[in-house]
C-alpha cells in the first residue's frame, strides 16, 4: 500500500470558514478519484506548539493509484480553489506501508 | 480516534545505516506503548521532488492515549538516541478523525 501525507500552514489571511469549505471539497474527492482506499484529513487539534494547521493521509493500492489521485482533474481543481495562494508552508511524504 | 502524523528531514550527514536503524527502533515502539492502536512510518519513495524525507503515523483512541505515548519513556528515549540532533526540520499534526 501507499500512504500519501501532506500538511499545509494556512496563511494569516485564511478564514476558518474557508478551511471548513475546503474540507467539504476534500470529503467530495474520494467518491470522484476511484484510485483511493482511505482518506483522513482535518485540522491540527492544539494540543502541541508549533504544528502544521491541517493534514490529508491517503492510502493507495499502488504508485499508479497514487499518480492517478495526484494528476486527477477533480483533485486539480480542489489545489487550484482550496490550497494554492492559501498555504504558508507546506510539508509531504509519499512512503509504503505493509 | 486521534491520528498523530510528524514529518522530518534529516541533516546531511544522516547516514542510511542511521535511518535503518530508527526504522527498527521505531518497529519495537508499540510493543513498549500500549495506547498505540496503528503505527505506520517509513522514507519518502521519492516520487516528487522536495519532500521531507521521513513520516510517521500513529493512531490512538483518544488524547489520553496520545499523550500517554508522547510522554511515554521509551518514546524519549528514541527522540533521545535517533531524533534530536539528526533532524533539519519537523512538521507535525494531531487531529481526530472517525
């Protein structure tokens, strides 16, 4: 299996209704990219200093099922509304799991 | 459920020997912290260019549980020995998911 993690630093700028509207957009994609088995996103909970604001964890079959939900219009078009012009930072890793 | 995912990069002169061996002793951790429910780490595939270089991601019932393996002894002193002085950068976040 493949674990896709990313985490995004919100601008200063950013609402809190905007990220509650670009997880709407999140929980819309796994029913519009078949390639994904699991997907868990949401906001940083405060319990430590220092944290990224959000993070998505999704799981994959392969790499092929990966660069499929990576290069997929729908999660296109969710970067291009929700995150680009909106991310300070930005943090990812692409690994395999048992 | 809480997820707990952390990201680093590793300082240049971080061998693969080094690696490996954090890698198994991160293997051994949820044998000595009984709060962890799933515990999936591992080195970026290097699919996409300017990722951190390694993840973990663990799940727990609750903060309790959480915090329980935060502070856990076992679990600083693996910080100790294979984290601290070894990492260029760290991005963390701790969110519930269903």
């Amino acid at each position: 299996m493949i674990r896709h993690v990313v985490m995004f630093r919100w601008n200063e700028d950013v609402t809190d209704d905007e990220v509650s509207a670009t997880g709407r957009a999140l929980d819309a994609l796994p029913a519009l990219v078949p390639s994904i088995r699991e997907y868990r996103h949401g906001g940083d909970m405060g319990v430590n200093s220092g944290n990224f604001d959000y993070v998505v964890v999704a799981d994959f079959d392969d790499v092929d099922g990966y660069l499929a939900y990576r290069d997929h219009p729908d999660h296109q078009a969710l970067i291009a509304a929700h995150i680009t012009g909106r991310v300070a930072d930005r943090a990812a890793v692409q690994y395999g799991v048992a």
